[in-house]
C-alpha cells in the first residue's frame, strides 16, 4: 500500500487484501478488516457501513505497519493484542501460546464432568482454561501452573479482565510446585494442553508458530516428554474417582494410552476434535 493523502475504506480493503494475498497469508480480506476496525477502533462489521468513508493518513500509517507486520508471519493476536475464546476476549503476546480452537472443546468435555470442585490446570499459559473453567464454574477452586513466570503474569492479567479473583498461580515445572504445600488437597480434575510437537518437527512448523514461546510447543524429542511426566505425576494429586484430561497431537493417542495403562489409570477414552482427528484423552483415578 503506497502512502495517500486519502483514500477510501474500500479501496483500503481492497488493497491490504491483495498484499497480504500476495505474502500468502491466508484469509486475507479478514485480517485487513480485523486490522483497520483495530486502527480505526470500531467493530468489523461496523466496515461494511463505511466503505464511502474516506481515511486520513495518521489512520493508514498504523494500518500499513500492521499489514507490513502480518505479512512477516506476526500472528494477527498480537497485533491485536488479544483473542477470542470460549465467547470472550483475552489478552495475548509473545508471552504464552496463542490458545488454538481445539482447547475450547477441551474445556467442553472437561465441563460434562459432574462434581468438579477442585481444578488444576497445568502449563496454563495466557490462563485461559483455568479463567474460562473459572467462569463456567464458579464454585470451583482453581489452581494453575506454569514454568514461565512472564506467561503467568499475562494470566493474571486476564484474570484480573475477567474478575476472576480465586485461582491461585503456582510457578514451576509440571507438579513440582504442588510438592512445596503441604496442606494441598486432590483434586476432581487435572487437565492440560501441554507441548506435544516433536522437537524435530518444530522448524516445519507454520511462519506463525514460530512466534509462539519455544518451551510451550517443544515436547522433546517424541512430543510426549512432559505429557508422559505429567501422566506419571498426577495419581498423588487426584481423588479417587477424579479426572486427568489432556490435549494430545496427531497419532498420538497409543502411546499415551499405554502410559496411562502403565499408571493404572482407568476408563480411558480417546476423543475426536471437530475435525475428526483424536485429540483428547481422558482418564479417571481408580
């Protein structure tokens, strides 16, 4: 996009639709909308009631840095500076992983458990699972974890957006940090969406993955490393009867199948993703 004195909205559209098209981002016209209502701080659909309006330069110079940006591969959350899930809005950056749809239906399963009222959500990241659980929930008691104290800071950020005051944030590896509390009850359900990319597979991942923090998609060297850990860390801090549920990646599911076997874990059941692909995992604390 050259630099005008004026231009109309819908030429504007036009145009940062065929640049991003031409620096093969997909759903180009959609990003240009969520990109110029951003600049211009007014809902998308808001545009299509706009298209006369003519634009100034100080409102196409952020748009043109935007555009510059998402052609680079910079996700479109953090240019925006947040995403939408689960029905509200969170903030995201380069802090944690930008949470995918796939661990909405996560949530949705791990909502059909009856009688959760202790919940642990472990490698929370922006802290959307344990806010959402928290909201949809809101007898439950919560505690979250995370190895990367700057993650935990943006999930305490977006509970403080959400007013969700009664989850409590542990910094640290896995379980580990529930070791230090003595007086730490189990827990009904431990659920997580941990690294599961084989750690060759990283580089071959989409230009956009790459700004996600590396320790939230490196699982090692099969993917499974801190799954496997996790699967073999929870018995001491589930109730009888309670539920670990997991997000796992493609052809996954016998592997971690087995160690949860080796575990003694019982009523183990492998679950399809809208797409078809077997993508959770649960299993219940005999």
């Amino acid at each position: 996009m050259n630099p005008q004195k004026s231009v109309c909205l819908l030429e504007v559209l036009q145009g940062g639709t065929d640049f991003l098209q031409k620096n093969r981002i997909e759903q180009p016209r959609l990003h240009v909308e969520y990109l110029l209502a951003h600049v211009l701080g007014i809902p998308r659909l808001e545009l299509y009631l706009q298209f006369d309006r003519f634009l100034e330069e100080r409102e196409l110079a952020p748009l043109r840095l935007y555009l510059r940006e998402r052609s680079k591969g910079v996700p479109l959350q953090h240019l925006l500076g947040s995403v939408d899930f689960f029905g509200r809005n969170f903030l995201s950056d380069a802090r944690a992983l930008i949470p995918r749809p796939e661990t909405e239906e996560l949530i949705e399963r791990a909502l059909t458990y009856k009688k959760t009222k202790r919940i642990l959500d472990v490698g929370t990241g922006s802290g959307v699972i344990a806010i959402t659980l928290g909201l949809e929930n809101p007898e439950a008691e919560i505690d979250a974890i995370d190895l990367s104290s700057q993650a935990l800071d943006l999930a305490e950020k977006n509970a403080q957006r959400h007013e969700v005051t009664r989850i409590r944030w542990h910094c640290g590896n896995l379980l580990e940090p529930l070791e230090k509390i003595k007086s730490i009850r189990p827990f009904d359900l431990i659920i997580a969406n941990l690294p599961y990319i084989p750690h060759n597979d990283i580089r071959s991942l989409a230009r956009e993955i790459a700004f996600d923090p590396i320790m939230a998609l490196d699982g090692g060297e099969s993917g499974l490393d801190l799954i496997n850990e996790l699967i073999s860390q929870s018995p001491k801090f589930l109730q009888p009867g309670g539920h670990l549920l997991l997000e796992i990646g493609k052809n996954q599911e016998q592997e971690v199948m087995q160690a949860l076997r080796e575990h003694h874990y019982q009523e183990i059941c492998v679950l399809p993703d809208h797409q078809g692909v077997l993508r959770f995992i649960e299993a219940v604390q005999p």
